[in-house]
C-alpha cells in the first residue's frame, strides 16, 4: 500500500481495525463476511434440504440397513450396488422405463413441434388456444393419472364409449390389462403432459426466429421446404435439445402415472425404475438396497444434465 | 457378503421367549392365563380425551363413528378415527415407530405384520386386567383369536374384522332346467354349486359370454381379484391352500412353485379369461361390484360382500346370491376342503401412545360382543365377524333370509381356516407372490416360471432376515397350523 492509500485512510477516520486491514492490504473482516452472511440462509437450505439428504443416503447406501427391523447399520460397501446388477426386477424395470420414455418423449415432441408450427402463425384467438394447450402442464401429474384410469376402464370409460360410438358396435378394450396396451397408456399420459411443453418452448423459439432470415431466403429463391430445413430446423435446434434434456431428466423419474394407473401392472410390465426403487426402499424399508438403487437414477440423470451442460456449452463457442 | 438377521440385536432370552411364544401360537396364548374378571362395575371417565384411531380404510372409520357417542357416554372419550388407505398402512404406521413414535392410540393392522409390529404394541392382557376390563377372548372366534392375535404368546391385538373368504355364485345361472341341462350335456356332469376349483372352472366358462341374468346383457363367468402384490396374493392363497399347499417346508425351502402352486396358479389363470373386462385391476371392491351388479355368475370374495349383495339400495341380485365354502381339490380320492383367512384386520395400542389406558377402554368398547354384531352387521362399514356370539346371534341370522345358510358357511370356513404367512417379513413375502401371480395371469411369464422366480425371492427374504429364525419361527406357525389339521398335502 502506498503513502497515499495510508493516507487516505487516516483521512477518512477509520476505526483502527479497519484502518489496519486497510493499510496490510485486506478488507475488515466484517465486509469480507458480508457476502457470506448475506448467502448463508440459502446455503444453509441447500445444505439441510439437498446436500445432506444426498450424502446421507450416499452413506446409507453403502449399508444393509433395514428401518423396519432395528438391526442398525451395517457396512457392506458396494455390496446394495453389486446385487443391483444382479436383480433382473431392477434390470427389468430399467428396460421398462426406457420402453415407456422412448416412446413418449418422441410422440410429445413431433406433436408438440407441429402445434408449435401451426400456432405460429397470426390468427384471430391465438392467446386462447395455447393457454388452453398448455393446461396439461398446469393439471397437477397425480389429478392427470387419475383421470385417465378412470377415462380407461373398460365398462365406464369414456376412451371405450367414444370408441364404441365411433365404431358403431360396443367395444370393451381393457387398455390398462395387457402389458402392451398398459405400457402404451402410460405413454399416452405422458404424451398429453409433454406435447404442450414442447409446442410452448418450441413457439418461443419460433417466434424468436428474425423473419429478415425468411426475407433473405425467399430472395435468394428458398422453397418453404427449404426455408424449414435450412432457417427453422437449425435455430431451432438448441431450444429443442434443451427441452428434450428437460423431458428426460423429468420421465426418467415416472412414478406417480404408473403408481395410480397401472401399479406397475399388468404383471410387472409398467414396473419403472422409480417405482421399483420406491417398493424396496420406502414400500418394504430396504433403506440401504433402495439408496443404491435410487444413486443409478441419479447417476443416470448426473449423465443427461452433463450432456446438457455440454451441449450448452457448445452453444455458447458457436456463438462466440 | 455378511448375513445378519433382525435378532442380531435382540437379547437372547427375549428371542428364545419370541420362539418359544410363537410355538405356542394356536395352542395357549395369554387369553388362556388367568380367569377374565367380569367388566368393571365403575366405569373410569377419561374426561373427554381423544383417542385417535389410524383407520386403514373410510369403511372402517364409519364403523368408528357408529359408536362415537357410546364412547363419549360410557368412558368420556372422544373417538378420532383417521383413514389411512390399507395399502399404505403398513409403511405409514411402521415408519412412525421405527421412529419410536405413534401419531395414533389405536392402530388398525393386519395380523400378518404382528411379527414385525409386536414389538412397537403394548400386550393387551395385562393392561385389561390391570383396568379391570373384560376383552371377552372366549367368545373371538378360534382361528382369529389364537392365530391373529398374539406373538410370542401375548396377546397384542383384538380382531376387529375377520375376514375370510367365501365363494358367491348367482342363483340366476345355476337355476334353470335348459342351463343345467346344457351344462351336463357339454361337461358331464351336474351344474350345482362348484365342489372343486376344476368344476368353478367348468361354470366360469359356461356362464361366460351369454345372458343367463336376463337382462340383455352379456354376462361374464366368475369374478377374482388379479391385481398385483398384496391384494392378488388372497385370491391366490384361497386356491393354493385348497391345492393342498403350505409356504414352506420343514427346512424353509418355499413350497409356493410346488405342484400344488403350479396347479393354483395354473387355474386362476384359465379362469382369468372368463372375468370381466379390467380384472387384471380388480381388488375387493371391484369384484364385489361385479358380484353385485349382477355381471358374473361366480365370485369369491370377503364375506362382508353378503351384506351388499342384499341391500336393496346397492344391489341388482337381492335374494339371487348363494354362499359356499371356497371349493377344494380332489386329493388322493377325497376332498380336501379350507377356508382362507385372507387378511384380517385387528386393533393393537402402540408403546408410544400417550393415552394408552383411554385407549384400551377404546378397544374393549369397539371390540365387545354387542357393539362387535352391530358394525359388521351394518353394510357400510366392511367389517365380518369375529365373534361366536355374532354368527350365532339372533340379529345376524334374522338380517336376510338366507343369513343362516350364509353364517353357517362362515362357521365351516373359519374352523378350518387357513392363515397367512406370520413370520417376519410376511408382507414381502405375500407382495412378491401376488406380483407373480399377475405375471403369470398377464402372460408376462409362464405359471412354473413366475412361481420359481417368486420362490427366488422369497429365499432371498428369507437369508436376509436370517434363514435359522425364519425357519425356527414357521415351523411355531406350522405347528399351530397342523394342531387345526393344516396339513401339506404333496400331489407330486
């Protein structure tokens, strides 16, 4: 510090701590917690809300601890891992879980793009019909699955009265008795809360679109098919990546459709990862088998949130 | 990979008391011990205290208002029965007391969770004597009171809802000359209630697809429950015990994928395609509608469904329903014939409960002989009986004209009931099962396929909760169970 700032501080008639920090250099102690006072209720949420839970059930999942029996902790180390590997119920759902957000994931989008596209357009009334697209999103998952059982039941429901009208002759469909018809209910729920997702970011993105890049195009004699492929499609791309990161990382965790439709039925054959996890660790109190088990979803999910993460990235060079 | 068991931590005297208790399952609980005082002639008022009560269905909560006002009247408590859905009921209230805590005073469980409930209840015996109060054990039905209601020989619980179930057939199917002669003609034999579960398939298949109700409707041929896990698992047991099977050997190796299960499983899957639309789905309400609305001809289910099935305000077959011990299985050329006590819900008093004596007053209130008839005498409520006094009582006999023929098919299935699983873990146990018996009804897997997997399973319970206990505490389950002439019958 030079005899100017030293100066300068005698001048200003600190206290002489402060003065003190200020001549050796460092800021009073008191501004240099500040930022840290001023954090320290957010990060002490985090910390009781997130970051123990996660490391606490880390901890447990190196255990054989069963809640229901008072046996206390045991150190098996990657014991609960090792044996889910092993657990063809686990792999099974696995691959379930994968049959039903595949699916589900592909059908929202191409339906939730093509309202995007339609919507796109100027008309009369607009406003009106993407907030009444959008209240899938709004309707809360449990109200939703719930809904749709009873919409499905084959004596009572409205799927198989409608169809029954559209056919002429009465149909009994048990959609929720088969495992492929189950499986394909289970999508469609999903398809319903996801398409208008989809179609809101994708209209943003749209509508964020310079139509001076449309204007070129058409001078430079582009067909729509070309202004699409060559304009749209490739500024489009990023808010579609995000948002089919979002519907991953969200379907990867489906439980509540399944536990209220299908209870994992019919045989198994809706049985998610999330639901089965919930059966082991919360449904029969295997704490320590169900952490490990709910650490492969997480780390599932860990793998998609660092694609997104790269794919941002990336963004941001192309950008720059 | 180190095994422990649950009893690791358990003192030694209080398991080899647990072992010793169990075995004497069935034969003397504490019930037995001393001479029960008469009901005391003062009653103590608790001055308005609230009892809160974890009620694990709104059929249940309704038999606990019933009395609501008697409570108030008699002990000066006021009853606060809360609905938690009986699906949930065994992780809600364990979670609570591995806690060491109760939300409630009175918890409504099934007494296959007693072995692993038992240590968060009070025993109930020698609170009552203590308060002077009569529970009455004499008069609770045999197979409820000795096998479903205490561990380790006390007495932990009350029965409050005796269930077992029964088979229902519509009259209206097995009634007509042209039905019971087109029903020799293809099966060769004559259409009566079924005997066997072969002959429930036979008039599952017959009545299924065509209007014998005459109402214009397509009907269907017998109604069961499939849904998954606890639920499927009854529907399963009621078969696979009149198949002659038992869940275990003498060494604990599971019996569930024995030809005895094999052949359950194999018929429930056969009559699967004779049920109603939706019945991968169905549990006790949904098969009592169908029994009740007149859409199947055959059905077996809770006895509490006999109260529905006459009431006009709920029912298309008044006066249609017959009732019949659940069939048998023809064994080495004779009928081997039980009853499944399929579940059951009793009453027992958490340790941690801070009214634990307003409670037990609670307890001998809803559980006494005459307020006992009257909740399972009401339709509402969902309760069956649990008491000698009650399916003898003029009230039940005279509440539909067939009542009587109805109680005495109680009396016949419960003297030769068949329990659940009672051994630690029992709820897993019963889970994994019936999810195998919806694989195999979905066609997911085949009948021997899903049945040895379930078996898998059930032997990686087993180690895990410790294979020397478990088999040690069966074989106390087995033993009471052959004292009632529970035997397993090999059809290998």
């Amino acid at each position: 510090m030079d005899t100017t700032t030293k100066a300068g501080a005698k001048a200003l008639s600190l206290a002489p701590a402060t003065r003190a920090a200020l001549v050796n250099g460092r800021r009073p102690t008191s501004r240099r917690l500040a930022p840290w006072l001023l954090v320290a209720p957010t990060l002490l949420v985090m910390l009781a809300t997130s970051v123990f839970p996660l490391a606490y059930s880390l901890v447990v999942s190196f255990t054989r601890y069963e809640l229901a029996r008072e046996t206390g902790w045991e150190f098996v180390g990657l014991v609960n891992y090792r044996d889910a590997l092993r657990d063809q119920r686990f792999l099974a759902s696995a691959v379930q879980t994968a049959q039903i957000i595949g699916p589900a994931l592909v059908t929202a989008f191409v339906l939730g793009f093509a309202l995007a596209l339609l919507l796109n357009r100027p008309f009369g009334g607009r406003g009106l019909f993407v907030s009444l697209l959008a209240v899938p999103i709004m309707v809360a998952p449990t109200a939703g699955a719930m809904s749709f059982g009873l919409m499905l039941t084959p004596k009572y429901g409205a799927v198989n009265d409608l169809l029954s009208i559209l056919v002429g002759q009465r149909l009994l469909i048990d959609w929720l008795g088969s495992p492929a018809l189950a499986k394909l209910s289970v999508v469609v729920v999903q398809v319903w809360r996801w398409a208008p997702f989809y179609m809101l970011v994708l209209l943003a993105g749209l509508q964020a679109i310079p139509d001076e890049l449309y204007e070129a195009g058409r001078i430079d004699g582009a067909s729509p098919l070309q202004l699409f492929g060559f304009i749209t499609l490739p500024l489009l791309r990023w808010p579609a990546l995000v948002g089919l990161l979002i519907g991953f990382i969200d379907l990867i965790k489906i439980f509540d459709t399944v536990y209220i439709m299908t209870t994992g039925g019919p045989g198994g054959s809706t049985e998610t990862l999330t639901f089965y996890t919930y059966y082991t660790g919360v449904r029969f109190f295997h704490v320590g088998y169900g952490a490990a088990l709910s650490f492969y979803v997480l780390a599932a999910v860990l793998l998609l949130c660092v694609l997104l993460v790269r794919a941002s990235g990336r963004r941001e060079e192309g950008v720059a | 990979m180190s095994h422990y068991h649950w009893l690791d931590r358990v003192d030694r005297r209080e398991f080899l008391r647990t072992v010793a208790g169990a075995t004497a399952l069935g034969v003397a609980g504490d019930w037995q011990a001393t001479a029960l005082p008469a009901r005391a002639a003062a009653r103590k008022n608790f001055g308005g205290k609230t009892v809160r009560v974890a009620a694990s269905a709104e059929y249940y909560a309704v038999a606990f208002r019933m009395f609501r006002e008697k409570a108030e009247q008699e002990y000066g408590i006021k009853i606060a029965p809360e609905v938690i859905p009986s699906h949930e009921a065994y992780q809600r209230v364990m979670l609570e007391f591995s806690s060491r805590a109760s939300s409630y005073d009175i918890v409504m469980f099934s007494p296959q969770w007693l072995a692993d409930f038992a240590r968060h209840l009070e025993p109930l015996k020698p609170m009552a004597d203590a308060a002077g109060l009569n529970l009455s054990l004499e008069d609770v039905l045999p197979a409820f009171r000795d096998m479903y209601s205490t561990w380790a020989g006390r007495l932990y619980a009350m029965p409050f809802d005796g269930d077992m179930h029964i088979l229902y057939y519509n009259t209206a199917a097995f009634g007509s000359a042209e039905y019971q002669q087109r029903f020799r003609d293809k099966y060769g034999y004559p259409l009566a209630p079924p005997q066997t579960w072969e002959q429930y398939r036979d008039m599952a298949e017959f009545s299924n697809g065509w209007d014998w109700f005459g109402d214009g409707q397509k009907h269907y041929g017998a109604s069961d429950g499939y849904r998954p896990g606890r639920t499927g698992f009854w529907w399963f047991m009621g078969r696979f015990a009149n198949y002659g099977g038992v869940y275990f050997d003498e060494e604990m190796r599971p019996l569930i994928n024995s030809p005895n299960g094999v052949k359950a499983l194999q018929n429930m899957v056969e009559i699967f395609q004779f049920a109603p639309p939706g019945s991968t789905n169905f549990g006790y309400t949904e098969v009592e509608t169908a029994l009740v609305k007149g859409d199947v001809a055959l059905s077996t289910n809770w006895t509490s469904v006999a109260r529905v099935a006459e009431d006009p305000n709920r029912s298309k077959v008044v006066g249609k329903i017959g009732y019949a011990m659940l069939p048998g299985t023809m064994i080495g050329g004779k009928l081997h014939r039980v009853g499944s006590l399929a579940s059951g819900w009793s009453l027992g008093i958490p340790k941690y409960s801070a009214n634990k004596e307003a409670a037990l007053h609670a307890l001998e209130l809803y559980t006494r002989p005459d307020v006992s008839v009257k909740i399972s005498l009401n339709p509402a409520t969902g309760v069956d009986y649990t008491r000698r006094s009650s399916v003898e009582s003029s009230e039940a006999r005279a509440a539909w004209p067939s009542a009587p023929k109805f109680l005495e098919v109680i009396k016949a299935s419960v003297d030769v009931g068949f329990p659940a699983p009672l051994i630690p873990g029992a709820e897993e146990y019963m889970k994994l099962c019936g999810d195998a018996m919806a694989a195999a009804v979905a066609k997911t897997k085949g009948v021997k396929q899903a049945l040895d997997d379930a078996a898998r399973e059930w032997d990686r319970i087993t180690d895990r909760l410790g294979r020397d206990t478990q088999k040690q505490l069966w074989k106390a389950q087995y033993d009471a169970m052959k004292k009632r002439g529970l035997v397993y019958k090999s059809l290998a």
